[in-house]
C-alpha cells in the first residue's frame, strides 16, 4: 500500500507564500526567500526567536525573505502562514518604511497580517 507522504515543511511556505502574493498588493515585487539553519533571536528587549525577517527596496521592487527554519519547524501551520504574511506586509509597506518608525511598523503588520489570516480559511499542509 503506497503511503501518502505529507507535503515538506519548505513546500507548504512556497505554497503560502505564492497564495499570499496574489492576495497582497505585492505582485510588482521580485521577492526571494531563502532559507537558513541558523536561528535568530529578537533584539531590543522583544520576545522570542526570529521565524523570518525581510528586507525590501520599493525602488527596485525587490526584496528578499530569510526563513530560520530551526524556529519554523517549532510553529503551528497557523502561526507559520501569519509569519509569511506578516513579511509580504513589510513589503508591501516598505516605502513607508523609516528607521525610526520600526515599532509602530511593526504593530501595524501583526495586526494586518492576523486580520488578514481571519478573513480567510486557514491553508492546511496537505
Ligand atoms: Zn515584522
């Protein structure tokens, strides 16, 4: 009897991350994701690991993704397609974007990218 596999890990955030550029206005960005098995921690007194950090330029419509895959293999499918959201927001905000406004940035992207992720059904790994 052939055993279905279930969908790799790095797979399933291609999967999300392709949904979600067509669902983000993020479609005339070049974006790469790559990832790494370092991790990552917060800085600034925040809590926790990194998951993914991103870092764009609007005025060449890149921007690229890096995914520290020892703290997304920890995460819920949830929280992994929250994550990926959350990093096209910072993309899709990034001419906004300025030093000095990182937190305020920051909070704004959480709570888009958790009302975006309850406005649609959750993307189950296959
Ligand atoms: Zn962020």
């Amino acid at each position: 009897m052939a055993v279905k596999k279930r969908e790799s890990l790095e797979d399933y955030v291609d999967r999300l991350f392709d949904l979600w550029f067509d669902r983000l206005p993020v479609g005339t960005y070049r974006i790469t994701a790559s990832w790494t098995d370092r991790e990552k921690r917060e800085t600034n007194g925040r809590l926790g690991e990194v998951a993914m950090d991103v870092s764009s330029d609007y005025r060449y419509q890149q921007a690229s993704i890096q995914i520290y895959a020892p703290t997304v293999r920890t995460m819920t499918d949830e929280r992994i397609e929250e994550a990926v959201v959350h990093e096209l927001l910072h993309v899709a905000l990034c001419p906004m974007a300025h030093g000095e406004r990182e937190d305020e940035e920051e909070v704004v992207v959480t709570l888009m990218a958790r009302s975006f992720c309850k406005a649609y059904a959750p993307t189950k790994r296959k």
